[in-house]
C-alpha cells in the first residue's frame, strides 16, 4: 500500500485547500502570497491544516477583522511556515506589510511516527528460533541423502559385476558368431545399393551469420546523446469560462504531438489563472477549473497523468493590471520539460 504523505494546507473562507508545503522534505521554509475574494472585503478567514490522506486536522485558525477597503486581486497577506524538520512548526502571518502574528505548533501529537527498530525484534526472534529448528532436521537429512548414494553406487558395482562373470562373457560370444554367420550369408542386392550415397546438405553457415548480423540489437541511446528541451504555452478562455475553446484545442493538440516525440518527459506544469478586479466570479474555482480541463485533454491525446501537475491561482499572478487587457489574464500556462536525441 501507498504511504500517504503528510503535508501543510492553507484555506481561506472555507473555499479552496491550497497545498503549501510536504513535510516529508525535512527542513523548510515556504511563504504563500493570499488575496481578499471580494472587493473592499473588511474580514478573512484563514485555517491552517495538517493534511494526510482523505483526513485533515486543524492546526491553526486566523480571523482577521477590520480590513482597510482595497480591491480584490492584489496580494494582501503573507504566510510564511517554517518547519524544523522533526516535529516543530512555526507559523507567521503578515497582514498589509505588517506582522498580525506568529505561533509555533507540535506536530508530534498528530504525526505518528513508527520505530522500525522496535518492529525487527520480534523477527528476529523469529528468524533465530527458526534456526535452532530447522538445523537438526538439516543435520539427519543430510545423513539420510549419504545413506541413499551409498546404496546406489553399491546396486550400480553389482550390476556391473554380473556383466563381466564367465556366463555372461559366454553368452556375448555365441551371439557374437550367430551375428557374422548372419553378415556372411549370400544376399539379393537392392535396388539401392547400385545408388550412389547421398550428398551431405550445403552447409548452412553463411545464411545463419546473417540472419544473427540481422537479429543483433541496435545499440541504446546513452544519456550522453540527449539533451534536456523545455517547451512553453498559453491557452485562453471566455470570460466566466473554463470551456477549451477549438482554437485552445488545437494548440493543445499540436503541444501534445512535440512532447510525444520526446524520448522522455521528466515534468509537465498547468498554472490556472483568471482576471483581475472582480470581473469574474469564484475566481479561486474558475481557475482550477481551467487547469483541470487542461491537464484532462492533455491525457486524451497521449500525455500520461502521472507526469502533469495542476496548480490555481485566481488572480494572484496576472499578466496585465490594464483593466482593458483582461482577456490575457484569463489564461492557463504550460511548460513541459523533457529529453531528446542530440541532432
């Protein structure tokens, strides 16, 4: 079975769970850039999990009150977890530039680590009764397999003695003579005595080498003969849309077909985004959305799940703040990375 793995999730207004970091990298730091989700919002809800499998468990809950009207997009808080790497986590949340506060929470009370040392006593106390077991029943049947070659070689000397006594000698020599009075007796030639013997077949040795020169394995592409490539693109969507136009459809098409010819795919990025401003609705999901139905299509045509990660974003990463350029922050990025043959 799978060993889930545990990792730290942020969620605000209880909308979307946004991974933040896995503890099973050891000691770190990562901070997450959080927006309001609606313009001039003056309260925010922000939940911090510990998350393992389909379970998650609470670790720490902000409320934070009496936010400054601004609009909705721009990056407003800051949260930054700092994890020891054992058990200790610390938690820093900023609020318009300045500190709104700072917790440190044990993780040993939700984390259940196993002793694998205390798990191998009991095997091998196993493994060395076993041992004291087996090693006499090992001891008689070695002594059983002795007796029975022993009496093998004995029956097989016997059966050659009596092959060699006078009788048997005596036997060997009548048939012997009946056999050459046989050979001398007068026969009919047959009809195939007068052919001539049989030509022995051409041998077959060249055709063989070839057919071992054609069967010999072309020799593998060496790491030393590929190079690493990096391909990039940009689909867009209808305003309050996820739905991959024909055109995105195409390029996505055509973006499948060059990974395909790789000779090795190492990772593929989806980043979902969406407009600024409070000019599309759930922002947060929209995006998702649109990283999902992207990465869909994408094992349609051929690319496996396994190698594509989905990431979301609303509008916390915009390509323009123009208000009259919105229609190119309702977007998903692609970047894939890859292997090929050096030309």
């Amino acid at each position: 079975m799978k060993k889930e793995i545990a990792y730290i999730a942020i969620e605000i207004e209880n909308t979307t769970l946004t991974r933040c970091m896995d503890l099973k990298d050891g000691k770190q730091s990562h901070t997450l850039q959080l927006t309001t989700m609606v313009d001039n919002q003056r309260r925010a809800l922000v939940t911090i999990f510990l998350c393992e499998g389909s379970t998650k468990q609470l670790l720490k809950q902000f409320d934070l009150t009496h936010l400054r009207p601004k609009p909705a997009g721009p990056p407003r808080f800051f949260l930054t977890c700092l994890y020891d790497g054992d058990s200790l986590l610390t938690i820093r949340l900023k609020v318009d530039g300045k500190e709104y506060a700072a917790e440190r929470v044990d993780l040993s009370r939700f984390i259940r680590r196993k002793r694998p040392m205390l798990l191998l006593i009991p095997v091998f106390l196993l493994l060395a009764a076993a041992a004291v077991l087996l090693i006499p029943r090992t001891c008689t049947t070695r002594k059983n397999k002795d007796r029975t070659v022993t009496a093998s070689v004995s029956a097989e000397e016997s059966r050659h003695s009596e092959k060699s006594s006078p009788a048997a000698t005596g036997k060997m020599t009548q048939e012997s003579s009946e056999t050459i009075e046989t050979q001398q007796s007068p026969a009919k030639p047959s009809p195939q005595a007068s052919s001539p013997p049989p030509t022995s077949p051409p041998q077959e040795q060249p055709q063989e080498q070839r057919k071992i020169a054609e069967q010999e394995p072309t020799a593998p592409v060496t790491a030393s003969a590929l190079r690493s490539v990096e391909q990039r693109l940009v689909i867009y969507f209808h305003p309050n849309d996820s739905k991959l136009t024909a055109e995105a459809q195409t390029q996505l098409r055509v973006f499948g077909r060059q990974l395909r010819e790789w000779n090795s795919i190492d990772v593929v990025s989806i980043e979902g985004h969406c407009a600024l401003l409070g000019t599309e609705k759930g922002r947060i999901e929209l995006s998702r959305e649109r990283a999902e139905k992207s990465a869909a299509f994408l094992e349609t045509i051929g690319i496996p799940a396994q190698e594509v990660s989905s990431q979301w974003f609303a509008g916390e990463r915009p390509a323009t703040r123009d208000p009259d350029k919105q229609e190119l922050n309702r977007r998903v990025e692609i970047s894939a990375k890859g292997k090929e043959e050096r030309q």
